[in-house]
C-alpha cells in the first residue's frame, strides 16, 4: 500500500508543477509579450509610408534620402594612392603640406 500512495504523491506534485509552469508561461506572454506587440497603443500592423517607402502608382517605391553620402570633411579627405608609401616628392599629400592618412596608399 504504501507504493501505491508514493505513487499518488509523485504523480500530483509532477501534475501540479507542470500546471505552474504553464500558468508562469501564460503569464510572463500576457504581461511581457503583449505590451511589447502594442507598446505604442496602436496597431501592431506597420505602415509601409512610415518606415521610408511612398506610394506611387499603386506601388511602394524607396524614398531616396537628401542628405550626404558622407560628412563633407570625409567627402573632402585627400588620398595620394602612391605605390610604396609616401616618402617621395610626387606624394600629393606631402605637395599640399598634409599627412599622410591610412586611407593613403
């Protein structure tokens, strides 16, 4: 008799922690994952005009953006492109008074 009764025992508690793992799983997505998916109280659905494309003629086309490819100094940067350093007198960046950079050769 008392195998049948260890038997019950492990069998309830085995059924009651599987119940709280699936309670603490319901829980942590209704009170994690859910404001995640509505944090802005809105649709969870995502407008396409919003995130850089425009509609046009019934499809959605890329904005291009106006700005710089690159900050103007960086645009403006000087590379010699000399073969074996920058040690002679033809090296454009010595000619100007600069530095040599590691953009340089």
């Amino acid at each position: 008799m008392k195998n049948s009764s260890l038997v019950v025992v492990v069998v309830v508690v085995v059924v009651v922690v599987v119940v709280v793992v699936v309670v603490v799983v319901v829980v942590v997505v209704v009170v994690v994952v859910c404001p995640i998916l509505h944090y802005t109280g809105e649709s969870t659905e995502l407008e396409p005009t919003d995130w850089g494309w425009t509609e046009q003629g019934g499809k959605f086309i890329p904005m291009l953006t106006d700005k710089p490819a690159a900050p103007s100094n960086l645009l403006n940067l000087v590379r010699c492109g000399c073969k074996k350093g920058c040690e002679s007198k033809r090296c454009t960046c010595r000619k100007l008074g600069l530095d040599c950079t590691q953009i340089c050769s």
